[in-house]
C-alpha cells in the first residue's frame, strides 16, 4: 500500500477515486496558502476530483518555486490533500474552511454541482497566505500520526519528501 493509499484508507474515501465530480454542497473547501506551497505536485495527482492546478508563470511558492491552487467550485472538502501536504510533502500549506467563510470571503455562492467548464484558478494569496485575511481560520491535518501503528506509521514517514 502506498502512503497516499494509508491516508485515503485513513479518511474513508476508499471510494473516492478520480475523476469525480461533486454531488452536493460541502461543509469545506480547502485552499492553499502559495507562499508556503512547494509545488510538488503530490496533492495535485491525489485530489479525487482533479481540481488542484499549478499557478502557470507563478514563482511564489516556497523557495521561487510554481505553487498550486485549487479550484474551489470544484473541491468536495475530503481533507485528503491537506493530509498529504502536511505528512507527506511536509509543508503544511493547505488548510479545510468553512464553506459559509468563504462564501463570505469571496463574495460567490458555493453550489451543490461543480461548474460544467472549469473555472481558472487564481492565487488568493490576499485571503489565505500568511498575511491574507482568513489565514489560520483554516483546520490543518486532522491525522494524528500517533495513531497509526508501527507499520502504518513507517509507510507515511518512507514516503515523506525532504522539506522543501
Ligand atoms: S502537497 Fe503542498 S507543497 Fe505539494 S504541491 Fe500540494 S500544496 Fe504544494
Ligand atoms: S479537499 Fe483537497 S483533495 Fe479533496 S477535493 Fe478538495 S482540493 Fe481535492
């Protein structure tokens, strides 16, 4: 089993295999702050719904590096990328939040379907990054590695990338 394929397990969404598309409306969404992202794509090939993409032309990620952003019409809130940005690519720079925050946040409406053409993505960085207004009203990983067994635990640490 991979480390993705743990933390998937871990969440119950062994079912939530891409591509999918949302069916209802979410509690939460999940954003990356882009100035702690280091693009390295893990979130990206994991979202069960395909709606993480690089900021193309960007260089402000960590380290002057193409961070990523989701596109959150899309997202169905399942906290797996937050998980695998926190344990796995060891950056810690996706947070879950309040749908009804960002409704608020964004001035826009957070429908039970995803848009039948995806939207671009865009920074954000003025609502989530360190100094953007929303940053830390977000859940971070909610996977306590403590709880894992031995095995489990030694799957997810094999798999970590280095800090970026
Ligand atoms: S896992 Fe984290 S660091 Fe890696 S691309 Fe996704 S948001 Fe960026
Ligand atoms: S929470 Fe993350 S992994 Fe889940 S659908 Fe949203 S962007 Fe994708």
């Amino acid at each position: 089993m991979t480390a993705i394929e743990l933390l998937r397990e871990k969440l119950g969404l062994d079912g939530l295999s891409a591509p999918l598309r949302k069916t209802s409306r979410p509690a939460n969404l999940a954003f990356v702050d882009i100035h702690a992202c280091t693009g390295c794509g893990l979130c990206v090939t994991a979202c069960p719904t395909l709606c993480i993409e690089s900021l193309a032309n960007s260089k402000a990620g960590r380290g002057g590096t193409e961070p990523v952003q989701i596109r959150y019409q899309e997202c169905i809130g399942c906290g797996l990328c937050v998980e695998i940005c926190q344990h796995l690519a060891q950056a810690s720079a996706i947070r879950n939040y309040d749908t009804n925050l960002v409704e608020q946040a964004l001035s826009c409406k957070i429908g039970a379907e995803a848009p039948q053409i995806a939207g671009s993505v865009e920074p954000l960085d003025e609502y989530w990054a360190e100094e953007g207004s929303f940053h830390h009203m977000g859940e971070m990983a909610s996977l306590r590695l403590t709880s894992l067994t031995d095995t489990e635990r030694a799957v997810i640490e094999g798999a970590r990338l280095p800090h970026g």
